[in-house]
C-alpha cells in the first residue's frame, strides 16, 4: 500500500486535510519517511513485514481509532512516547506546560538546588520523563493509580533513558504518609489530572471518546475541581518554601480555580494560555 492509496482509503472517515495528515504520520513516525521520502516513491519499498504491519495499522485506523495508538507512538516536544489505549494520548499544548516548567527548574537549578518534581497521574510518563531530560539532576517522581500506565511509563522512561522513580498512589486515596506530606520538600508540583465535566461529551471528538481511557478524562458535573483541589491540599503541605504548582486546567474553570487555590493557602496563582488562546495553564505559589 502506498502513502496515496492509504489517505484515500482514510476518507472513508475523515476529510481529506486530516487523510493526508494521519497518512504521513504513520509513515513519517512509524516507518522513518519524509515527506522528500514520500515524493520519491520510497513508499513503495517497504519490506514484507512492514507491509503487514501497515495493513494492520490501516484496518485499526478505519475503525476511528486515533492514529498514535494503531502505532503505539506520540511525539511530544522533540521525543516519542510509546502510547497505548490505557493511557491519553499527549497533547501538544502539555508540552507548552513542560516548557514553562522547564524554566524555573533551570532557574532554581542554576541557583544551586537539586530540583525535586512530582508528576501526578502520570499516564504515559511524557511530563515526568521529558522534565527529568531537561533539567539536569532533577529528581523525578511519578504517580498514577493505573498499572497498565506505570508500566507505559516506565518503558518511556527507558526509551528517554532518564531515571524517574514511579509509583503507584492516588490522590483521592493516599494512604497517611502520603496525604500529610510532611517533610517531603518538592520544589515542583505537576499535574494534567482529569478535568473534562461529563455534559461536555456532546462537544469532544468520537474518537476521542471511543478509545481515550475516560478515568484520565472525565470528572463529575457537580465537582470539576475533584482532583485539583486534592493536589492542592497534598502540595500546601509537601513544597518546600519557594515551592511551585503547575496545572493544565479547564479553561471554563478559571476563576473558580483561582479561588479554589487561595483557599487551599497560595497566594499567587498566574494563568497562562496555550497556542490556541485558552486559558489552560497555572502556576502557584504561596
């Protein structure tokens, strides 16, 4: 099958722009060709085995699966992330997140700190594997409630090859060590939890919806601030002085963020946008 034959095929279910698109990606991400690779009819020199697989990864993809999971592979920043259907699928403005924070570990780091960071709800790994690339004797850790995604992560962490220490907590349920956080002294706090309210489905893509795991995703109509407020509580207590919060967030929860993390003891919260102009990130501090 060449690159022409697959995107046509694809318009089965989606138009062309995004045939065109999900075609080059898997032979671009999967199958290591360009585009000046494509142009030249190297895809049409794909060995046997390659040519099963990508009828495999066609038949998934005519299904409305998302193309990073019919081939196990995301990019995130300059790096790919294997991704499995247990785990989302990493969102380019999370690496906006992941830039910022790079920041101000490069800054504390500069300043002669060790930069301690904890990713909860982890997934794929792909915060907590690309802050340990990026900021030299960080020391990471990661939690998720999922086996199946400690298990994601650890692998991306080889594939990274960077050390984070993975573990399996959940914040809603910590056991006492954990919940008092006393002593711990993080000076980085991240989190991309659940935030997406039941009654928005009817907005959100089918095949986000069909195979995207819905515990990384959804939280109750009547508490939207679920996870973020149960961080919030763990964080006043395990930052060092000095410490930071960083949240991707519900653009349609903004103010109620801001008062939820007054509350919770921080005094100063900044938002930011992604690239698209909504507000989705946070940074607090006491």
């Amino acid at each position: 099958m060449t690159y022409n034959e697959l995107w046509r095929l694809l318009t089965q279910i989606y138009d062309d722009y995004e045939a065109k698109a999900i075609a080059r990606m898997v032979y671009e991400v999967r199958f290591g060709l360009t585009p000046s690779d494509l142009f030249i009819g190297k895809d049409t020199q794909l060995s046997t085995d390659d040519q099963k697989l990508l009828a495999e990864i066609t038949q998934r993809l005519l299904t409305g699966e998302p193309v990073q999971y019919a081939i196990g592979l995301a990019e995130f920043g300059n790096r790919t992330f294997h991704v499995e259907p247990g785990v989302l699928i990493p969102r380019p403005e999370t690496y906006e997140l992941c830039r910022w924070i790079m920041v101000d570990g490069k800054w504390k780091m500069e300043n002669g700190r060790n930069v301690s960071i904890l990713d909860i709800g982890t997934g794929s790994g792909c915060i907590a594997c690309t802050l340990a690339a990026e900021i030299p004797d960080s020391e990471v850790t990661a939690w998720d409630i999922s086996d199946d995604a400690l298990r994601i992560a650890a692998e991306n962490a080889k594939r990274a090859n960077v050390h984070v220490s993975f573990e399996k907590v959940d914040i809603l349920n910590t056991p006492l060590y954990y919940r008092e956080g006393l002593g711990v002294g993080l000076d980085i706090i991240v989190s991309n939890p659940p935030y997406i309210c039941n009654k928005e489905r009817a907005t959100m893509e089918r095949n986000v919806l069909g195979h995207e795991p819905e515990t990384a995703l959804f939280v109750p109509d009547d508490n939207p601030l679920l996870f973020y407020r149960a961080i919030a509580r763990y964080a006043a207590k395990a930052l060092k002085p000095g410490g930071t919060l960083y949240f991707e967030i519900n653009p349609l929860y903004v103010s109620e963020m801001q008062q939820m993390l007054s509350d919770e003891g921080f005094s100063h919260t900044e938002v930011r946008n992604d690239q698209f102009g909504k507000q989705r990130f946070t940074k607090s501090w006491r």
